[in-house]
C-alpha cells in the first residue's frame, strides 16, 4: 500500500509542477505579446512624426 501511496504522490507532483510550468509560460506569453503590441504602436508613431515632418 505504501509503494502505491508513493507513487499515486509523484504521479500528484509531477501534474502539479507541469501546470504550473504552464501557467508561467502562458502568463509570461501574455505579457509578451502586450509588451509587443506597446513597441508596435510605438514605432507607428515614430514612423507617422517621421513622415509628417518631411
């Protein structure tokens, strides 16, 4: 009984660490892509200020 307890415990871990391993991925993408979207509109504006002072 002790062995399955065991493993039923590092099968529970192992899940445990794989969601939170996505969790982080996933909120670390989200930021990405905002901090992307921010450099984006950064540079339209730039590339406008750029264009209307010609």
């Amino acid at each position: 009984m002790k062995k399955y307890f065991i493993i039923a415990l590092l099968v529970i871990v192992g899940l445990t660490v794989a969601y939170l391993t996505f969790v982080i991925a996933a909120i670390k993408i989200i930021i990405g892509s905002i901090l992307l979207g921010v450099a984006a509109i950064a540079l339209l504006a730039v590339w406008i200020m750029w264009k209307i002072d010609d």
